[in-house]
C-alpha cells in the first residue's frame, strides 16, 4: 500500500542537531509541513488518502510532532523558509488551547523570515460547526486574527470536492466568519471518479467559491497510495478533463492548476506520440535549485497493484526500514547539509 510515497521518509524528513524531525516535512525550499501530534486524525476517513499511515495506529510510521519549539528553532536556522503549513490529518481537530500552543511560538520568536501561516482543513465542509458554535469557536477566530495582526498572512486550505458541501447555511455561514477574521480561504480538492471528474461539477464549485468570497487554488491528482482503485481518476482521463475545464469561472477567478500531491501538472496539449502514450508534465513546484520549476518530464509508468493484503506488508516494512536508515545517519553534533536534504540548496545567511 506504499504508505510513504514519494520518498516522503528518506528525502522530506530532516535533521536537525542529530535528531530525525518526526513531526516536520522539509520538501520545497520555502515550505515547512508540521504535524501537530493531536491533529493527527480527521472528521471522517477517505480511503484514497495519500496520510492514510496517519491514523492506522502505527506509531512509527506516523509524523507528529508534540513541541513548537522545534519548528521555531528549525525556522530560525533555515532562513530560506517563509511558509508553514499545519496538516496531518486535520489540525482543526485539536481544540483552539492546544493549537495556540504551537502558533503562539511562531508569533512571539523574531522570524522576519516567517510570511505565512497556512491550515489544511477539511473542517469548513465537514464541520462548519467548528467554527460557529463549538466552545472555542470565536477562540479559533480570534486567533486567525492574531496571527494577521502580527504581520503574517494567515490561509485556511480548505478542501471542498462538490458544490454540495457548500450549499448549507450553515457552510456558507461557517466559510463567511472565517473570511471576516481576516483569513484567506483558498480551495483545493482531489480529482474523485464518480465525485467531480466531470468539468461541470467543477466550474459550479469554482463559482459557489468566487461567490462567497473565497479563492479556487488546486485540483489534486492522487498519489499512488492507499486503498484508492474505486476513486482514482487515470492520468491521461484527468489530463483531458483538465483541458476542458473552463478558462475562468467570471473575470476574477482564474482557472486552478491541475497537479498531484507532488506539485507536478500536465503540460497543457502535450502529450508524448508513440506506443506509451505518454503526457508530458511540468514540476510546479519543486525540491532543490529553481531551475527545476517548469522543466518537462515524463511521469514514471506504475505497474496497477492489486491485493491490498498483499501489497500492505511489504509498504510498511519498507516504511520502516527508511525510518531507522535515517535515523542511522543522524549525527549529533552536525546541522543538516546538502546530502541530508537531498538536493535542495543548502541554508544561507539570513
């Protein structure tokens, strides 16, 4: 079931001062995941989740982090980072007194290098109630305020899949008082068979999202993760969606990119000619020099799995195996280098 794709575990996962960064996720050069450990689960569950080995009750192969002072630290000593985003799971699981916990940190240490804050959440669909009436609701709020007041810009990624999850009072209201609290709310959502692999279903999502104030950002291609054969969408399928999805949804929404959870798109009306068929794609975004950023390449051929009790065992021992290798690499006295970071450029003065 590959529970780590994309070489997350030995190519994401840093090193800091000896010690495997469990809980941060070090990919592109400005961005740095964090996994607060008691967001690490969901309102409900999807099985094409590419974090599916979050909440399976493996703890050694789940990212979580208990301490902020381990981020602030880590931005401090990589002054090329501007954004963090808090994912799991969801963070808007844990209560707002445990959240400030980790944002507070961020806000009071002296970080000019620290521009934006961002939420993954799915929460705004699945439980608008988080922010209307839950105890702590005008607490979350205040501190989207804050966050802003103290001179960061503060998105909430909202994951919304079809124009139904927005059609209740109670969303709209929800989505309404987040915007009020000077956050942004951009919105992304997977590519589902039978969801929204239709481009009409998008352009109505698009225009319920301009309509109430909010910003149409990712559609998500699946990684090749996870229990997901029911919902997966094929590559050269989504590349032709994609093509007939529309140029903008009014004259102040433009068209979101279609990528994967790589931060790869398709290469609009490209494809490779010959028996292999296949589309050519772009890095949008990507590790290491920014030279890489819009260079063509051909995605890898996947052979299809079948039989997840199968596949299960083999993905999580070698899950586990990149675990203990970098944590064989470790060293206690030295910072992480270009090697330890795979690529990327190493840290510069700030």
């Amino acid at each position: 079931m590959n529970p780590h794709p994309a070489g997350q575990i030995d190519l994401n996962v840093p090193i800091e001062a000896g010690a495997v960064q469990r809980g941060l996720q070090h990919k592109y050069r400005q961005t740095v995941l964090f996994f607060p450990a008691q967001g690490q689960t969901c309102h409900a569950y999807c099985t094409y989740c590419f974090r599916w080995a979050q909440f399976v009750g493996l703890e050694d192969l789940k990212f979580a982090a208990r301490e902020a002072e381990t981020l602030v630290e880590y931005l401090r000593n990589h002054p090329e980072v501007t954004d963090v985003l808090f994912t799991g799971g969801d963070p808007l699981v844990m209560r707002t007194s445990v959240l400030r916990r980790y944002v507070e940190p961020l806000l009071r240490a002296d970080l000019p290098n620290l521009a934006h804050i961002r939420f993954g959440t799915k929460a705004l669909a699945y439980w608008p109630a988080r922010f209307l009436t839950d105890p702590d609701a005008d607490d979350l709020l205040r501190l989207f305020g804050e966050i802003q007041a103290a001179g960061k810009h503060v998105a909430v990624m909202a994951h919304y899949s079809h124009p139904r999850e927005l059609a209740t009072p109670a969303a709209v209201a929800a989505l309404q008082r987040v915007r009020d609290s000077g956050a942004v709310v951009r919105c992304q959502a997977p590519l589902v068979r039978r969801v929204n692999d239709d481009p009409a279903v998008w352009a109505d999502l698009w225009r319920a999202q301009v309509r109430l104030g909010a910003v149409p950002y990712y559609m998500f291609i699946e990684r090749d993760t996870g229990p997901k054969e029911y919902f997966k969408v094929p590559l050269a399928r989504a590349a032709d969606l994609s093509r007939r999805l529309p140029p903008a949804v009014g004259a102040v929404s433009q068209r979101p990119r279609p990528v994967d959870v790589g931060d790869a798109r398709q290469d609009p009306g490209r494809r490779r000619d010959g028996d292999r068929g296949q589309a050519v794609l772009r890095a949008a975004d990507a590790p290491g020099p920014q030279p890489r950023v819009g260079r063509p390449h051909l995605p890898r051929r996947v052979r299809p799995r079948r039989g997840l009790d199968q596949r299960a065992a083999p993905g999580l021992r070698r899950a586990r195996l990149l675990l203990r290798r970098r944590a064989r690499r470790a060293r206690p006295t030295t910072r992480p280098g270009p090697s330890e970071h795979a690529g990327r450029d190493p840290p510069t003065a700030a």
